[in-house]
C-alpha cells in the first residue's frame, strides 16, 4: 500500500513538472523492485486528465466554444484547430514509437533525462510571440517524442514553446491543453488491458495523485508567470546522473 501512495505521489507531481513522470515512475519500480501495474497506470493517468480539466476548466471551454462559433477570426477558434492538427502529429510520431523493448530500455531513459535537461536550459528566453499554426505543429510532433520515458512532455513542450518565442503563459497554457486529447488517446489505447482491479489501490491511487496533481500545475504555473522555468534542468541533470547507477 506504500508503494501505491509513492507512485501515486510521483505521478501527481511528475506528470506535470518538467521531469518526466514516465522516466520517475521507471526508476521507481527499478529501485522498489515492483512490476508495473497496468490497471493502477491507467487509473493514475485518469486522475491526472481528471485534475487538468478541472484547473484549466475556462480555457478548456473558451477553446470548445471558440471552435463551435466557426469564426475564423475568432482566437480561440484558431486555438482550437492549432491543438488538433498538433495532436494529429503527436498521434502519427506515437503510432511509430511504440516499441516496448525500447522504450523500457534503462539507456533510453537516461538519453531521454538528458535530452529534457538540454530543452529546458535552452528555454531561458522570455517570449512575446503567440502560438501560430506552424509552432503548433513543432509542438506537436515534439509532444509525440515525448512519448519516450525520460523525455518530459510538459518540459518538451513548453520549453520548444519558449525557445521559439512564445511568451510564458501561452506556453504554459498550450502544452497543457495539448496534454487532454494527448492523455486521452494514451488512455483509451490501454482501457482493454484493464484486468483483476484491486480496489483499494486504486481509490488510493486516484485521490492522492489528483490532489497532488492540482497542487503541482497551481505551483508551476506560479513558476512559469516568474520565469523560473529554466531552473528544473538542475533537477533533470541530477535525475539523469543517478539513472546511471541504477541497473
């Protein structure tokens, strides 16, 4: 029952800071020496997408409306077409990485550490731009890259925001609502492996890692409003050292 409480801790704080919860969550069942838990994976990555709607329930609605009022004009109808065609590349670059045997080797997530900690030092610079049509789809494609563990989605996607001009809270609010129809699709694709729930760690899996998961996106978006971001790659390069010791 600990160890549900602890993955669940670090997937409601990693899947949203710039340090990979995929990457955390391998080392951890390497250093706990448990089997992954399909059924509680599932459930975790819910409470998750759950905790996101809920914290970014108006820009979520802006965006629906925005696309149902068929304005070309309007922005949050751009918005809404910009997150589509991002999540068509994401799902493409998904579809072509999916091999198992690679993406839970030990040397590809530490690659993947270190890639993160390498965007995210780059994405000191403080933007002005606005998301257009082709940062969307650059977004998007690195979104799906992120699909390595080690590789931070939310670290990969706000910092290429960042790097290419984007001022803080677009970047912020772009990669998260990128994020829905990301987690969604992941989460739909093993639905069906779902077998012999245990109750228990599941209620406690989803109630920890919500509440956890509201806390961490209220203090990174403080983070990110104080441009602060670039300071995670100290924490990602220390992760990326000690993934070398683990075996």
């Amino acid at each position: 029952m600990k160890d549900i409480f602890i993955l669940s801790v670090v997937q409601g704080i990693c899947e949203w800071f710039p340090v990979s919860s995929s990457g955390h969550l391998f080392l951890l069942h390497r250093i706990l020496g448990i089997g992954q838990d399909i059924n509680l994976d599932i459930f975790l990555h819910f409470s998750s997408l759950l905790a996101l709607i809920i914290f970014f329930k108006k820009e979520i609605l802006n965006v629906l409306k925005g696309f149902l009022s068929f304005d070309v004009k309007n922005e949050n109808f751009k918005m809404s077409w910009y997150i589509i065609s991002a999540s068509i590349i994401t799902g493409i670059i998904g579809f072509l990485i999916k091999d198992k045997e690679f993406l839970e080797n030990k040397n590809v997530v530490s690659a993947g550490f270190l890639i993160t900690t390498i965007l995210i030092f780059l994405s000191g610079k403080k933007g002005e731009k606005k998301v257009s049509f082709t940062s969307s789809l650059i977004i998007g494609f690195l979104q799906g890259i992120a699909l390595i563990p080690g590789i931070s989605r939310s670290g990969t996607t706000i910092s290429v925001a960042k790097i290419l001009g984007i001022k803080n809270e677009d970047a912020f609010n772009f990669s998260f609502l990128l994020a829905v129809p990301a987690i969604i699709g992941v989460t739909l694709l093993k639905i069906d492996q779902i077998k012999n729930i245990r109750v228990d760690y599941i209620i406690i899996g989803f109630l920890t890692t919500f509440s956890v998961s509201i806390i961490t996106l209220y203090f990174l978006k403080k983070i990110m409003l104080k441009n602060r971001f670039q300071y995670f790659c100290i924490y990602t390069f220390m992760v990326f050292l000690f993934s070398l010791l683990i075996n």
